[in-house]
C-alpha cells in the first residue's frame, strides 16, 4: 500500500516513521522544504496510485480547510481523504461535501498518543462510512498499538463521530491531569509530613486503583526535576476541552469535573501555581508541548 501524508511536523513524522516501519509507503507533503518529500499536493497526488489515500495532519481550523479544499484540486474520483488532526466535529461535514463534490471520499479521525506514538502506537477513533473505513484499516492497524484492534481502534459512528470522540477523550484527559496535579500541590504543601513526593508517586505505578500512563509521565517530569523549578505554571487548553463543554450544555449532560479542569487552566494565567506547573509538566511529557521557562 501506498499513501499520502500532508503534515510532517512532530506528530506527522512520528506517524510516517511508524506507517514505514510497517511496510507501507509514505509520500509526504509538507510547506517545510527539509522534510517534504514533493514540492507540493499537484506532486504529491501524481506519485500516489490511483485510487488514492491522503490522510491530512495539519493543525485545526482555517489551514486544515485549506488543505482540504487544495486537495479537491489535485484528487479525483474514487479517492480517499482522512482527517487526522484536531478539528471540531461540526467541520467534518463540510469537509466532506466540499470533497463529495468532486467524487472524493472523506474520513475523520481522532488520534492520540502523542510524541510516544511512534513507538506505542496511537489510539485512533473514525468516523465515516463502512466501505471507506475498512478501504483504510492497514493504516489504522500500521498506526494502533499491537494487540487486539478493538483496543486501540474503532469505528465510532458516521463521519464526525471521529473527531467527537476524541473531543470527549481530551476532556476525560484535562479532568485526569486536573487532579494528578491537585494531589501533587497538596502532597508538596505537607513538606514536614511528607519527605519524599516523587516517592509517594513512583509507589503508586504498581498494584493501586490509579495506576496508569498519565502517572508514569508524572513520574518521569518529576524525576527530571522534582520541584518543576524550570517551569512556569501556565497552561494553554487546545480548544477541544471548551468544546467538550459546549457539547455538554447543548445535550444537557453535567460534567461539572471536566467543566472545573478547564476552569483551572484559565486560573494558571493568573498566577504561577504548583498544581499548573505540574499540569504543564504532563502536557509536555505526552504531547512534546511547549512549557514556559520559569
């Protein structure tokens, strides 16, 4: 098989070093003259076979239309785009009628795992029709982790249902890093009590009811400094947390935790606090996202 990747940056090279490692061949465009492997998309769909697979990871909003609207230009009929950055929901079935318009197939599709998924795999949630989901399942299985598909893949619902999954996910994920990050500013603050709060995590990575992935991250960013003295306790918020809310007062659903988590982020731009130093530290450990220097 061969496909179309738009996007190398961090997570796009992750991506196409994983789909290579599987057997499957990359071509990749990308506006960075060091990383692209064609010129532009007119290049790109010439050295794909037909019918052809692009799948699009660019940042959400108005470059993602973008791009989606430059490769209506250069695809054809009978070919297959999937959207695999962080859009809204609600872009998706533009996204597709734009493309539906001349013949070309649309799939939306929820990733994480971050910096690490290169080497863990990600967790992937589509949205679309049947036929074009099983069309690309060697790509979503040369990008799942190993093991059984049904954990680290599905197929969510019609197209859109990709991207609300993941927008639900990442709310789920402000909550957890909420409150990993309150229990270590209370741990920190009882410092007669308390000698040795790296410790305190590190027990907990084994046999407790909290064990996980995010406490592993945890581990290592205090690990690589244990009073988080190089960095500032601001914490930017993607979008998709406050769009998990939105959801939650269009449907009537509480989610007074995931509500509190976002809140909390917009208290880390007032002051420099512990709680968002370590919400910050996870976000980069996951993610590769930026921190601000103490």
């Amino acid at each position: 098989m061969h496909i179309g990747l738009v996007g190398l940056g961090r997570m796009g090279n992750n991506m196409r070093t994983r789909l290579r490692a599987a057997g499957i061949e990359v071509t990749g465009y990308d506006p960075n003259p060091d990383v692209t492997d064609v010129p532009d998309l007119a290049s790109l769909a010439s050295a794909l076979p037909e019918p052809r697979i692009v799948w699009v990871m660019v940042p959400s909003g108005p470059i993602t239309t973008g791009v989606i609207t430059d490769l209506a230009a250069v695809l054809g009929e009978g070919d297959l785009v999937i959207e695999g950055g962080n859009s809204k929901f609600t872009e998706d079935a533009k996204h597709a009628a734009l493309l539906a318009e001349h013949g070309i197939r649309y799939v939306d599709c929820g990733v994480s795992g971050g910096i690490w998924g290169a080497e863990n795999g990600y967790g992937l949630m589509a949205g679309g029709d049947a036929a074009d989901i099983e069309r690309a399942m060697p790509v979503f299985d040369a990008l799942r982790p190993e093991g059984p598909r049904a954990e680290g893949f599905v197929h969510a619902g019609a197209i859109g249902a990709g991207h609300y999954a993941k927008m639900v996910h990442n709310g789920i994920e402000y909550a957890l890093m909420q409150a990993w990050a309150e229990g270590y500013e209370l741990l920190e603050a009882k410092d007669e009590l308390i000698h040795d709060v790296t410790g305190v995590f590190k027990a907990w990575q084994r046999g407790t009811v909290v064990r996980g992935w995010l406490l592993e991250l945890l581990v290592r960013a205090l690990e690589e400094d244990p009073e988080f003295t190089d960095i500032e306790g601001y914490v930017e918020d993607s979008g998709e947390g406050r769009w998990t809310v939105e959801e939650a007062l269009n449907n009537a659903v509480p989610v007074p935790t995931i509500s509190a988590s976002i809140f909390a982020r917009f208290v880390s731009r007032q002051k420099d606090s512990p709680a968002m130093k370590a919400v910050a530290a996870l976000r980069k450990q996951f993610g590769g996202h930026a921190v601000r220097k103490a």
